[in-house]
C-alpha cells in the first residue's frame, strides 16, 4: 500500500464523501427493515449497488428453524399495510405514513376494538411525548401501534377498525457478507447491523459508512488481510453468521462492530469505542492511537456483555478481538430508538468523519509490522544518506528525524510501529513513513 492516505478515486475529503454517504442512507430511509423479510433483501441490493462491481455482497438466505447454538431462525415477517380508523372513520394511524407507526413483527389481525381494548396494543413514550417510539416484538407474538405519547392522550371514546395486513410464515433470515481476500487468510471483520427501519443514525448511518469502506477496500493495490464485511440484523444474524462460519471466525485477527456513525457525538466527544473483552486486542490499540492522532476528543469504555452484536463475536466460546466504534453510543442520544432519528440528525461531514477515521484504522492494521535495524550498534550515519539535516543546531526537520531515531532504537524485532507510535507519542503515520525511509536505506528489514 502507498504510504499516502488511501483514499478513492476522486480523492475526495471528509464532507464530500460524507455527502456520498448521505445520499445513501437516504434512499435507505424508508424501507421498512426487521430481522427478517423484504426490507432486508431490498437494503442489501441497495449496498451491492452503492459498493459497485468491485466486491460482491453474497446474500445467504437461512431457513426458518434453522438451529444455530441456543436460537433457532424465527418465521419471516413482511408488511402490506397496517392502519387504525377512528369512530368518525379518519385515518388516526397509518403505517404509509412512518414504518415505526407498526410495533416490528406484529401478527396480523383485523377487527373493531374499543378505546381501551385498543390502547392494550399501542405504545408511546411518555418522556419523549412528541415523537413515534421504535417498539419490536420478534419472539412473542403480538400486534401493536407506535404513536406520539400526546397523541394517545387526545384519542376519543369509541369504536376503532384495525387493520394488520402482514405475514409471519415460514421463510429465511436474510444476510449480507462481502469477503476481500488478502495475502493473508487471517481476517479483519466489519461488522453492521441491517434490522433497524427508519432510524438514520441506527443503524443506516453505519451501512452507509460500511458499504463506502468497501469499495476503498476493494480498490486497494494490495491487502496484507483478508476482510469480511457481514451485514445481518442484529443479534440473530451474528449469531447465524458465527455458526455457519466457525472455522472462518478462529482467523479473525482484528474486528469492529459498526454503529451510530452519524450524529457527531454530542456532549461526550466526536467519537466512542468500547474495547473487546480480550484484554491483548491490537484492534482497541490502533482505534485509539488514530483518534489521538486526529487530535478530536473521544471516549473509551472497556467492554460489556450488552449492547450491539460485540457481544456475540466477544462471547467465551469464540472471544474474537472485536470492539464497538461508534459517534454516540446506542440509547445515549435523545432521539434514539424514535422518529427523531432522522435524516435531520445526522450530517455528511459526521459521516464523512467516520469513513475517514476508519480508513485511517485499516492503514494501521495493514501496516502495523515489525522491524530489525540492520545496524543496531550505536547510530546509523544518517547524513551521510541524505536522512539527517548536516548543518547541527536548527529546527528544520526535526519532527521527521526524530521520527527515524526512533524507528532505529525500538526496531529490535520484537516492537511493531504501533509499540514505538505509542511510546515516542508521534502519529502512526509519521512513524510508518519513517521505517519506509529507512528500509528503503537498507536500514531496516522487515521481519513479519
């Protein structure tokens, strides 16, 4: 790989690619997602189109009753309509109007109820009055409406006529994966949910980044590994991805789950990362070493068993080195899991951010190697190369020459680039650049 950023064709910057992306979580937006059904198929066409012929997305489609460790695969749920008629027969609630209006995976039924029969199947969020909550019931059957919490509150007594046209049948949960291979068959995993309907930052903003990170993938000269992007609905679908592919997983080097890339980061920073419950993980290293050196502020949290699919690649049976990055992380930001996570939220230089920080993290991994100077006894002549500055006493180059120095001090075959970055407090980038310089020199050997 070069040594300048890797970047696309046009070589665009933050906002110009985050435009790109925006522009993809925007005709994303209204598909009705779920963890299983058309929404999904209909997405993921719409990623294979984004990433272009340069990568493949396989779609694998796995049975309704297919076990997969402790679960097994649910019925497939799809969406012709759904409404609630008043007792003057206005239309109170339509699911044309917002696919959140229908509580996800609701059983279908028609029938006439009144008011409190029917308040029995609606839910709001009284703390957030104004806006539709996103409610799901995937593994009990039932019915339900979403509305805002004031708009309950102002329903009149009466009759209403319910109208649940859905399907829940057998059929197939749909997935996503993408797989570059590299010189190498260990992998690097990348890792989004595809389940979330009309939530922007929640999950779309992260589909957009991804599918954009795949076709600089795909575009590089050379890969060091092999990446596998899976795009599933959340929790079932790492689960069926993780027992369909055991041996595949025990490769995984390096791995993020991907979330909530969109909205800035509010109060806590621009970006968060929760680290892998591994606690020798290169991967929470290299995230953190290149927001440092972006210079913005960001949280670290050390891992928990609770929040996105992290929790299935980080389980005791498998424990892959795989942490979470998000802007803000799940049910931290007041418009989560509702209405208000809309386009609205989320802006193209946020998403251009995050594919930015992203491609900065696969330089690292792809150039994370580790050195042996071939002249370990006392300094190297370096200006008698060109590499050191022959008039003593000025500034000029310093960052550069100390950068070489400590490339040849730390690269004793056993510290990689990461190691002396971290140590000597330099960027990454400026470090790589130096150990390039110096090989080229017959300095340096690679030894990995």
């Amino acid at each position: 790989m070069s040594n300048q950023a890797w970047k696309d064709g046009e070589g665009r910057d933050e906002v110009e690619a985050g435009e790109s992306v925006f522009a993809l979580v925007e005709r994303a937006f209204p598909i009705c997602r779920s963890i299983t059904g058309n929404g999904v198929r209909e997405t993921l066409r719409l990623l294979q189109e984004e990433i272009g012929d340069g990568a493949k997305l396989e779609v694998r489609e796995i049975p309704t009753g297919t076990q997969v460790f402790d679960w097994r695969v649910p019925k497939e749920w799809n969406v012709r309509g759904a409404w609630i008629d008043g007792p003057g027969g206005q239309r109170v609630v339509d699911f044309a109007d917002h696919n959140l209006h229908l509580l996800n995976y609701s059983m279908p039924f028609r029938g006439t109820l009144g008011l409190e029969e029917l308040k029995s199947h609606l839910y709001s969020d009284p703390d957030r009055p104004t806006v539709i909550p996103y409610r799901t019931s995937y593994y009990q059957e039932r019915w339900g409406f979403c509305l805002p919490h004031e708009q309950l509150e102002s329903l009149p007594d009466g009759d209403y006529e319910v109208v649940v046209d859905t399907t829940l049948e057998d059929g197939h949960l749909t997935l996503g994966e993408v797989v570059l291979p590299g010189e190498s068959e260990d992998s690097v995993l990348l890792s989004a949910h595809v389940c979330h309907p009309s939530l922007a930052n929640d999950n779309l903003s992260a589909l957009g980044v991804t599918a954009h990170l795949v076709r600089r993938l795909a575009a590089m000269p050379r890969r060091r590994y092999t990446y596998r992007i899976v795009l599933a609905p959340g929790t079932i679908g790492a689960i069926v991805w993780l027992a369909h592919n055991e041996d595949v997983a025990l490769r995984i080097r390096h791995g993020l789950v991907l979330a909530n890339l969109g909205d800035g980061g509010g109060d806590h920073g621009t970006f968060h990362y929760k680290r892998c419950q591994r606690e020798d993980a290169v991967i929470d290293r290299a995230v953190v070493k290149v927001l440092e050196d972006a210079g913005e502020a960001f949280e670290v949290e050390d891992f928990s068993p609770f929040g996105y699919d992290e929790r299935q690649y980080c389980s005791p049976g498998f424990d892959l080195p795989v942490g979470s990055l998000a802007q803000t992380p799940w049910g931290r930001y007041p418009e989560y899991h509702s209405s208000a996570d809309n386009l609205d939220l989320i802006r193209p230089e946020f998403l251009g951010r995050s594919l930015c920080r992203l491609v900065e993290v696969i330089h690292l991994l792809e150039n994370n190697r580790t050195f042996r100077n071939l002249h370990p006894k006392c300094e190297p002549q370096l200006g008698n190369r060109g590499l050191y500055s022959t008039l003593g006493g000025g500034d000029t180059g310093r960052e550069r020459q100390l950068a070489l120095l400590w490339v040849l001090n730390q690269s004793d075959g056993t510290n990689s680039l990461l190691d002396i970055a971290e140590r000597s407090g330099k960027s990454f980038r400026i470090i790589q650049e130096a150990a390039a310089v110096l090989v080229e020199a017959d300095l340096l050997e690679p030894i990995d």
